[in-house]
C-alpha cells in the first residue's frame, strides 16, 4: 500500500533530535533529516520512521534508495515536495519506512544523477535500524 502525503502528514507526531544516542519511536513516526545521517534508530515491528531530505531537483541531483533489507523494512512512499514553482527552487524528498521484522538493518540514500551511474553520487544518507518485537 502506497500512502499519500495527507496522510503520511498527519502521522508525523515528532521530530528526533539531531545527534545524539539511539532514537527510540514507540507509538509515532520519527522524522529523521540529514542532521540524522549515521544514527542508529530503534523500532518495533509495525512502527514507521520518516526520512526528510533536501534536494534540488533542477540540477539534476535527486535522492533514490541505494540499499534497504526488504524483509525487515518497507519502503512505502516516497514523495517529492517543492514548495514554490519557481526556476531552480530546491525542495524536500520524503520517504516513509515500515518496520517489518525483528533484526538490525541499514537504510542506504543516495543523491545522484541516475543517468550518469554511481560515478555521480554527490551524497550519501546512512540509518542503522534496530527492529524490536
């Protein structure tokens, strides 16, 4: 099942803060940002995090899933959110991930030009994931 934006917003109960220990999210969605990259974060099965990145479409450099484990984590949605439509404006990728399975994981992003290959990776977005019962 695919969420929409509505909906994935009106999950979002809390914002983990940025660089510290592991982010524990019982009962609510975490959103994660860049400030996030390499944290460690604890789930249970069923619970969701949402990783918030910014981009800038117009340059060509976007965020795709470089690796994710499929049975402990499911991608579902990804969605893109440019808040004006002028020429060049940067705006925000979001992804929505659910926690499956029991186990420790890592999500992988990467920013690049998927038309130029690996070669053209500007970033990378890292997220070690406990999955608990």
């Amino acid at each position: 099942m695919i969420w929409s934006v509505a909906a994935a917003t009106a999950l979002f109960v809390s914002s983990a803060a940025a660089g510290q220990g592991p982010v524990n999210a019982p009962g609510n969605m975490v959103v994660l940002t860049e400030k996030d990259h390499d944290r460690t974060v604890d789930l249970h099965v069923g619970e969701a995090i949402s990783v918030n990145l910014s981009e800038n479409a117009t340059t060509g450099y976007r965020w795709a899933i470089e690796s994710i484990d499929p049975q402990l984590i499911e991608a579902r949605a990804a969605e893109a959110e440019y808040p004006t439509n002028a020429i060049g404006a940067g705006g925000e990728a979001r992804w929505i991930f659910v926690a499956k399975a029991s186990g420790t994981t890592e999500i992988t992003l990467k920013r690049w030009r998927h038309w130029e290959g690996d070669a053209s990776i500007v970033q990378r977005f890292r997220l070690r994931v406990r999955i608990l019962p």
